[in-house]
C-alpha cells in the first residue's frame, strides 16, 4: 500500500529522478517496504483503486532507482563473474529480481559446444542480492552459463540461458563462457611480465594518436603471413610493410595506437565468416558493381567496425587464429600489445559502455536477460532508450557504472592497456567517469590516459539525467574531450552533412571564400570575406588548446575569452586545460579527409595540391595544443572512395595499402544503402581522372606527416602541459580585421620550459593559393630560423624551404599552402 505524501525537499532520490516531470509522491508503509526485496522478483504494478478495489489506472515500474537504494552493497563485491582459487572454484552473478539462479556447466574438451554436464543451485546474499556457489574443484578450462528465472516485463516468468556479464573468456561466437585465470602462465606470453612499457607521455598532452582497426591493417598486407592477416598476430610480423609503416611513425614521435572495438563484439561471425572477391570484377571507379557484391555477404562477412558489444571485456575472436578455443584469443591479444609496446607504441582501446547490441529476450542480449529493465537508460513508457543508435546502457544506475570500471580495469591490469576512448562518453555521467579514473588508476599503479566523444545530445542531453562526462562539462578532470571546433572549422560544415550539401559548405583549409568550388560558385548566396575571418579565429582557438578563458583577438578588434567567439552558436573556447582537447580532422566518422576535400575542393585542383590541403590539416592538428588525434591512413591520403558511413562496408571499402601505391579512390559506387541517394554526386566525382592520386603524392604526404610528429615530439611548446603556460607563453599575430585570414600565425615563448629547446617557436600556416608576408614588431632582432626538420636535405616539403624571416622587419614569407615553422635557439 502506498500514501501520497507531501513532497521531499531535494534529496539524492529527487535529484537523481529530476528529470522526470512533477507527480504525486507515493510513500510505502513499513510492512510494505520490508516486502520490496520479495515483491520485485515478481511483477510489480502501480495501481490507483476506488475504495470497492475498483482498478482506475495502471502503470509498469521502473525499478533501478530501488535497486540501488537496497542492493548499493553489490558495488562492494570484487569477484563477479568466475574465479578460481587454489582447490575450489566459485562462481558469482548479480542478479537481485531473479527467483531462482542455476549453474550449467559444460566440457572443456569439446570448447563448451556439447551438452550441459552438470547443474548447480546458486544461493542468493539477501544484502547484495549476488547469487553465488562455490564448488570443491579447480574447474579451470571448464565452459559455464546461469539458467535464470526471472519475471519479464510484458512476457511473465520466464527461464533463460544467459550468458556471463563478467566473462572473461568465450568459445566460438559467444555461446558459452569460459573459467579462466588471467594470470596463468599458461594464457601469456614469453616475456609478457617484463616487456618494457614505452614511456613516451609524461603528460597528456604528449599523446600523439593513431585510430587504427585491426583488420584493415594488414588484411591486403601481402607481407603478412595469410593466416596471420586481419589477425591480431599482425601486429608480431615485425618486418611486415604495415609494422614498418608503424615503426616509422613510432621513431618521428607517434605515442599510441588506438584501436577501434576489440572487445567480443555480435556483428561479424567469429567462424567461417567470408570475404567476397570483388578485385576480380576490375570494375570502374565509379560502377556500382563492388558495393552490390559486398551487399550479398554483408551480414557474413568478416568486416565490422565493431561498436556492437556482446560481452565487455573479452577480446573478438574474429581476429584470432583460432575462436573455438577461448585461450587462443588471450594469448594472441596479448602479443599484439606486447609487439606494439615492443615497437614503441603504447596501447589505447576504443570502448563502448555506452550502449548494446541488444536487449530484452534477444538472443544476443546479455544484461537484460540477468536483471530485466535495470541496466539500461528507459523513457517514461519504459522503453529502451536508443539515441546512441542502439540500446542505451545506464552507467548512471550502480551496478552498470560498476561494470563498466571493472571492465576498464582488467583492460589496464591484465592485458596491458595504456589508454582509452569512450564512444560517445557524453551518454555517461561526469562522477562515474571519475571515480574509473581512480579505479584503473589504483589497480594498475600508473596514469591511465581517459579520452572520449563528448558529444551532448539524446535523453541526456544538457545534464537533464545528470552531469554528464560531455564537452564543456569535463573541466577540471583532464579526461580528453573531441574536438568538433578543430573537425568543421578545417573541413568545414559538420559531421553530418550529406554529400550533396558538403560541396555548399568549404572548410578554411579547403577553399572557403579564397578558392570557391563549382557548387559555390554557381550557387545563390556566395561565402562572403567575414566568413573566413571567423574561421581564422576558430582556428587560433584551437590552435591554444580551445581554453575557455584563453584570450583570442578577434577578427573584429576586440580580445575576448575562448568562449565568446562563436561556433554554430555555441563557445568555441570549452576546456580548463589542454589535457582535455582532443583535437582532429579525420578519424573512422564521415567521410576521410581525402574524400571529404574531394567533394569541396574545385575540380581542377592538382593532386599534387590535394596532398598539400590533407598535410595543412594534420598541421593545425599536429600543431595545435591538446592532444593530436589521427585516423590510420590520414597520413597517406587515405580514401574509402567517399563512403560516409563504413561501418560495415567490409574490407574493399575500408582497405590500406601499405605499398603506398593505392588510396582507395575510385573503388567504385560506395554502398547503396548509406550512400545510394548521393550517387549522383558521388559518381561524376569517382569517374574523374585528375583526383586519384599518385604513388609519389601518397609518399608525399606520408613523408611530410612523420616530418609534422618529429616536429611536434622535438619541443614541449607544442606539448603545454598546463593552461596556464598556454595563457602566459602563447599569442597569436596577423589578427584583426586587416590580417591576412588565410594565414595564421603563433608565437610561443619557450623561456624556462622544460624540454623546450628552444627559446621561441612560431608557427604559421598558409592555406591560400599564393604566398603570403604576415610581420609582428616585437619579434624584430629575434634570431629565427626554420625548424632543423623543415631546413633539413631530407625534408619531404621542399617549398617550406622556400619560407623566410626578415629579422629587421619581423616579416614573415610564407609559401603558397605550406605549414612552416621557426625557432630561436
């Protein structure tokens, strides 16, 4: 029985559920309330009855909040999942509304695929509400599930095989977990305890980032054994072309390898999956013949980005030599990271806590089958929230935020991660993400480096369920935010725009007002000059690490905070510090850089100029304050022959070709059912015979890249630590509104700064189509000269040297779409 009772001034239930709109507050009695553990393990309803026992109205429950308030000691449990001791095993799951927990063990012999052995009640801990049992045997290898009795929503009472939300081993395709110990011997390799951990970033800011999807790195790599392509063991072939390319780019100054989801992911075959040949048809670039042969296996292939998650935290078998055998995977996980550490790299991982493949009675839903309705984020009908795309997870509810951080911490303790990228991170709350920080922190003994996409919007959006872990919402925390400023203002539009709308909308480095396109041209409202001065401006606020408060003169006269220049209506000045700017212009979102400069670039440009507008874009990223971001391929004018969505687009797609011979443009039509409805702007563009690059513009770019992270890695005035050595060491010159907006230039004093070896450094960056002279007084008499990697006989960009500094005048000659910079020893 219930009482509406007056309502509660704000406590930590009324904040918590603020964002539900104003109601009667209901209050249970006493006797009721010591029934909750009991009554929700069975159908709970809300009814409003005349005083005959009449039903007036009805409602479902949402029952998170109480189990939270009665179980917060679950939080407590260290050992979820299975564990092994010395003579005994034991086997725990979280599961407070079931009425009945069973343990179905299966073989070890047959990789768990036969039938259950054996079965075993679980006892529940009435003030955790884990079930548990604990068996006299060491059942180490031995594949298990739970057979649960729970009541669902909307179907009754049901009984279901579900799968461990804390498994850390699995068979082929998820279909049994299996007991293991990660400390065996036995599941690491030679070495693993005492390969050195590369000891490249003190600071965050250090963090040069490569995103890179461990299929496409070496499944065209003719150098890699063919067992070992599209498999994590790629990454041991130490004298393979794509180990070399990372060897190469680990000595000029890269610092980690992030990779895109390897976690047990529901959305490619873990056996027997196949890979069409579509190089055989020899189609033309722009025919729709290799998308309609991919369409044909797509739900069979071996290709997915991956951000579909099944079970948290065990590697996909896809990319082992072997998925049957749950070790396998384990073993070769582990090497992978050992050979990247070995190469120099650190290990980040791209994680996706945010949401799952499925929920309810789906077969591949794993959490809602445990515990229905709690571990994910529902809406006032009680509805699965899907704003992410797929089924939101609630890490603001107790026990999903718990799963989230033990999972990042046996990523970090046991298979040796270094740092991580939460997709979009602004779906979770701000104390969660903290209270992981101390976690993994704590359990691994170092700094373990968070970034993420802070992207507001959804359910969430605006702190309307709580403070989120979103961009602008993170200061003080140093977990990295994306930066969207760095994206559009470069590439111009936005991340969504469709291919027919991306030619109307040029970036700063890629035509805006100076060098117009044919869209633009013929089109009705023509960029107007004050347009790109605004976009000089974005660029110099991301140039100083998008400091909210950092001073920034303005096109119009005035200096102002960061945050009161204008992006799409928003401030473009959002971070406390650089530590938490990520800032790119490509990563696996959207079209590549190369792809979307083709659509916004005119026409006639040379490839050789294309090459030059991809380099002036990793340029303000590279030299830019914050943390560097790259896409795998960025460098070599990567191309997915203007697909903008790739996801699961399979290999022909979303190929690297580390012979340096093959972008990728003109693979033909991308796929119809992202792309179909642009293919008339697509095609003409992919039939064009003076865009796809050369072998010589690809090495171009990729030898100008290094030269950038060498550049980058040779001083720590491109590497601030803090905001306030941004805010005192860094200034902008050619401002205003009389200053050339196609060029902008950085002064950064490097006095007293540790590792800074030089006393001054100013970058400029040219994106017109002619030379430009910028000049700054007080940088009369200062002894500046071009960078020793840009003056060097082996520099890849010639036309740098071509760059002056007149110390008389304190002008500067900056060559047509260069990046140049100077120091004073």
């Amino acid at each position: 029985t219930l009482q509406i009772v007056p309502a509660e001034p704000q406590t930590p239930s009324t904040l918590r559920f603020s964002h539900i709109a104003p109601g009667a507050t209901l209050r249970l009695s006493e006797a009721d309330a010591r029934q909750l553990p009991s009554l929700l393990r069975q159908q709970v309803l809300l009814t409003r009855e005349e005083a005959s026992g009449r039903v007036l109205e009805a409602t479902h429950v949402q029952i998170a909040g109480a189990l939270d308030a009665l179980y917060d000691r679950a939080a407590q449990v260290q050992d979820l999942g299975s564990s092994l001791q010395e003579r005994t095993t034991t086997f725990k799951v979280w599961a407070p509304t079931a009425q009945q927990v069973q343990l179905c063990l299966f073989g070890a012999d047959d990789h768990g695929v036969g039938s259950a052995v054996d079965l075993v009640a679980l006892h529940r801990d009435e003030v955790t509400g884990v079930w548990a049992a604990k068996l006299p045997q060491r059942l180490n290898g031995v594949h298990y599930a739970f057979l649960v009795d729970v009541h669902v929503r909307g179907v009754g009472r049901v009984r279901q095989l579900a799968s461990d939300p804390y498994a850390l081993a699995l068979n082929a395709d998820s279909a049994r977990a299996r007991v293991v110990d990660l400390n065996d011997a036995a599941l690491k390799p030679p070495g693993w305890a005492t390969t050195p951990r590369p000891k490249t970033v003190r600071s965050a800011t250090d963090l040069v980032v490569y995103e890179l999807h461990v299929r496409d790195f070496s499944v065209g790599d003719a150098s890699v054994p063919p067992a070992h392509r599209g498999k994590y063991l790629a990454f041991t072939q130490s004298t393979s072309r794509g180990m070399q390319h990372l060897k190469r780019l680990a000595r000029a100054g890269l610092t980690d390898v992030h990779l895109l989801p390897v976690f047990d992911l529901a959305t490619v075959p873990e056996v027997d999956c196949v890979t069409p040949d579509i190089a055989s048809l020899k189609s033309a670039p722009d025919s729709p013949e290799p998308q309609a042969l991919m369409a044909q296996t797509q739900a069979r292939d071996c290709f997915n980005w991956g951000y579909d998650p099944w079970h948290y935290t065990v590697p996909e078998g896809s990319y082992a030599s072997d998925a049957r055998d749950a070790r396998v995977r384990i073993v070769e996980f582990r090497r992978m990271v050992q050979a990247l550490h070995r190469t120099g790299l650190r290990v980040g991982m791209d994680v996706v806590y945010n949401h799952t493949t499925a929920s309810g009675q789906h077969p591949k839903s794993v959490l809602d089958r445990i515990v229905p309705g709690y571990y994910h984020r529902l809406n006032a009908l009680g509805e699965v929230e899907r704003s992410t795309c797929c089924d939101n997870t609630a890490t603001e509810h107790l026990m999903m935020g718990k799963l989230m951080m033990d999972s990042v911490v046996v990523w970090a303790r046991d298979y040796g991660i270094d740092s991580f990228r939460f997709d979009l991170m602004g779906h979770q709350p701000r104390a969660v993400m903290e209270q992981l920080q101390q976690a993994v922190n704590a359990a691994t003994g170092r700094h373990i480096h968070l970034l993420g996409e802070g992207w507001n919007f959804g359910e969430v959006e605006n702190g309307k369920r709580f403070v989120q872990a979103a961009q602008g919402a993170l200061n003080g925390s140093g977990i990295g935010s994306f930066n969207d400023r760095a994206r559009d203002t470069l590439r111009g539009g936005g991340c969504c725009d469709a291919a027919s709308d991306a030619p109307k909308r040029q970036g700063w480095v890629n035509g805006l007002y100076y060098a117009p396109n044919e869209t633009v041209q013929a089109g009705s409202s023509a960029p107007r000059r004050e347009d790109l001065l605004q976009a000089a401006d974005l660029v110099r606020v991301v140039m100083g690490g998008s400091l909210r408060d950092l001073r920034v003169p303005t096109w119009r006269g005035p200096v102002v905070n960061a945050s009161e220049v204008n992006y799409a209506g928003q401030g473009a000045g959002f971070a406390s510090q650089p530590s938490e700017v990520v800032n790119y212009a490509e990563n696996h979102d959207n079209e590549t850089l190369f792809d979307a400069h083709v659509l916004k670039l005119p026409g006639s440009t040379s490839r050789e100029d294309r090459a030059r507008v991809q380099h002036l874009a990793s340029a303000v990223v590279a030299l830019s304050q914050g943390v560097a971001y790259f896409h795998a391929g960025q460098e070599i004018l990567r191309s997915k022959s203007l697909d903008r969505n790739s996801y699961d687009s399979g290999d022909w797609f979303n190929r690297l070709d580390w012979t340096l011979t093959d972008n990728g443009f003109g693979a033909g039509l991308p796929p119809k059912a992202e792309n179909g409805a642009h293919w008339s702007v697509l095609g003409p563009r992919l039939a064009d015979p003076r865009i796809k690059p050369s072998s010589a513009d690809i090495i171009w770019t990729r030898d100008a890249f290094l030269d950038l992270l060498k550049i980058r890695a040779s001083t720590t005035m491109l590497r601030l630590p803090t905001a306030q050595d941004v805010k005192q060491r860094l200034r902008f010159f050619n401002t205003g509104v009389h200053q050339e907006p196609t060029v902008v230039a950085v002064d950064i004093d490097g006095a007293g700064l540790a590792g800074a070896r030089y006393r001054r450094l100013v970058a400029l960056i040219n994106v017109d189509l002619v030379e430009h002279q910028v000049s700054d007084e007080s940088l009369r008499g200062q002894p500046l000269r071009l960078h020793p990697v840009l003056a060097s006989a082996q520099a890849a960009d010639r036309r740098a040297r071509l760059a002056r500094f007149d110390g008389q005048l304190g002008s500067f000659t900056v060559p047509a779409r260069t990046a140049v910079v100077f120091v004073a020893p």
